[in-house]
C-alpha cells in the first residue's frame, strides 16, 4: 500500500479509536461497534479517494481492498491484551486496525498496570501482557518473553503556571525523595512542591525511579492509578509536578527539560535525553509457540503499515 494511502487510513482510524476506542476492552457489542466504526471511517477514506479520481477506485484503494479480502479469508480467533494503562492509546489503535485488516478476529484490551498484565499473561488468562517497563529476570525466568514493540518517552510535568522549566537530573532526584521540598530551591517562586507520582506496580513508576536511581526513596502527596489522573491532578494543583508518558501530553500541562534537554523523540533517538523506556508485548513463551492470530499482530507491527501506526501514536520505532 503507498505510504500516502496508508496515512490517510491511519488518519480515519485515529478518528474511530476516538469515538470507540473506550469500547475495544469492553466484549460484546462493544466490540461489534467499535469495529463497525473503524469499517465505517475506511469506507468514508475510499469515498474521498475515488471522489478525487473523477469516481475512479484509485490503485492503492484496490490494493487495500484486496489486502482486506486476502487477511479476511485467512485469519481468524482472538487476541486478549491486559497490562500498562500508559500504553492504552497505542494497544486501542493497534486493536482497530488489526480488526479493520483482518475482520474475522476480535482483538481485546484491558488496562491493568504492567505488573498485573504480566501475571495475566503467565497465569494464561490473555495472550499478551502490555508492560511500559523492561521485564524483571524473575518474570522472564517465570516463562515471560520481553517483545519490545515501540519506545517511549517519559516527560516530566508542572502545572502551566510554573516558572521553572528546566530541571537538572540532581534537583529531579531531590524533588522526589522529599530533600527538595519548595521550588525556590530551584530557581523557581516560592511555594510547596507537590510531588504526584503513580501507584506501586506501574510500570512507568518503575521505569522512571530505576532510571534516576530512586527506587523505593520516593515521597509521593499522591499516588495516583492512571497516566490520565496524574495528568488532570497536575494540570489542576498549583505547585504540582508528575510524570506521564510522551505520547500523552497535551498543552494541559507544562514539559519540564531536564538537564538542558527537551523530552522529545529526536534527543530520545540521540540518547541524549535520560527517561525513555520501552514497551513490550509480552508472551508466554516464544511468539512463534502462540497462536497464529497472536503472530500475525506481531508480524503486522513489523510492517509498513504496523510502523506507521506505532508512529502516528508518538512512539519510536525500536532499532
């Protein structure tokens, strides 16, 4: 498929994660809709598409029908995801355009925190188990196989009011094990630090203490279950400051760099910015052990279309 086409249908299907992606985890009629509406946002594209053709179906809108007609007649079954609530926007597009390409599987996602999706998957109860950490040797040893799919950025964030917008890896450190207690220790007004973290068994509070060599030395106000929550709590608390994954910020919230460098793909690429962490799908056992809907999503990420979508969601291609 032309790499133009296939942004376009990337385009339509971030519209339909939109509407129904809440609904992929869901089961049922829920799965049913949010299909449909991913279907739906494909026809509306190739409509458009022939529209500018003078009513003509274009090359690459036969390509892609006839990619569709060839993945429906040769899979079907079901895919079941729990695990990292940061990786949610990436494991609901992945779910609709995997079912949008191959309509005979149904692709489901839970949002557990990583610690728990690993253990679902060890215990059998789903097939993958989304962990936005490195797997620990105790998991791998337990069966686990660590499947790095994408790499992510954690950003560091205040609210918009903040004056301080750069921090070094130092005062970072302070900040959160409680030896920095008031921004004017950094440069900053005078007021109280409010150090907003996420709960024991996220893996982006495992990620992001392991990196600045924190573990277990943090002093959280509060210890919040969801990147969304910690998000929406700083962005409303004066003073507050928190992490959350890259591909989620929004203009909510301000970016704080740290040492000088900016929280963005290019300097994660460089290495020359300290949070980034990866993203694994992890199995029980090997890929090639699962079933054969299981390694056709790996396969699909691994190709054109599947890198485009790990794109198009703000995360980095892995080397």
């Amino acid at each position: 498929m032309k790499k133009k086409n296939v942004v376009k249908i990337l385009a339509a299907l971030g519209m339909a994660v939109c509407m129904a992606g809440g609904l992929v985890g869901c089961g049922g009629s829920g799965q049913e809709t949010s299909t449909q509406s991913t279907q739906q946002a494909v026809k509306q594209e190739n409509e458009a598409a022939r529209a500018e053709n003078g009513g003509q179906e274009t090359a690459a809108g036969k390509e892609s029908a006839e990619e569709a007609s060839e993945g429906s007649a040769d899979l079907s079954g079901t895919v079941t995801m729990a695990g990292s609530t940061s990786m949610e926007k990436f494991a609901n597009a992945l779910a609709e355009s995997f079912m949008a390409k191959y309509p005979g599987v149904t692709v489901t996602a839970e949002f557990t925190g990583s610690s728990a999706g690993i253990e679902s998957v060890l215990a059998g109860s789903v097939d993958i188990g989304n962990s936005s950490r490195s797997l620990k040797d105790e998991e791998k040893s337990a069966g686990a196989v660590e499947n790095i799919v994408a790499i992510d950025g954690i950003a560091v964030i205040t609210d918009p009011a903040n004056t301080v917008t750069s921090l070094t890896t130092e005062q970072l450190k302070g900040i959160y094990t409680g030896e920095v207690k008031n921004w004017s220790d950094v440069g900053g007004a005078d007021g109280a630090i409010v150090v907003v973290g996420r709960e024991a068994g996220s893996g982006t509070r495992d990620a992001f203490e392991e990196l600045l060599e924190i573990e277990d030395q943090c002093a959280y106000a509060n210890e919040l279950d969801s990147t969304g929550a910690v998000m929406a709590k700083v962005a409303a608390t004066p003073g507050a400051i928190g992490y959350v994954s890259l591909d989620v910020l929004d203009d909510t919230v301000q970016t704080i760099s740290l040492d000088d460098v900016e929280p963005t793909e290019e300097n994660i690429k460089a290495g020359s910015y300290l949070l980034s962490r990866p993203f694994v799908m992890a199995t029980n056992g090997e890929v090639a052990a699962q079933s054969e809907a299981v390694q056709e999503m790996f396969a699909y990420l691994k190709s054109e279309e599947g890198q485009e979508l790990i794109q198009t969601v703000g995360l980095i291609i892995p080397d």
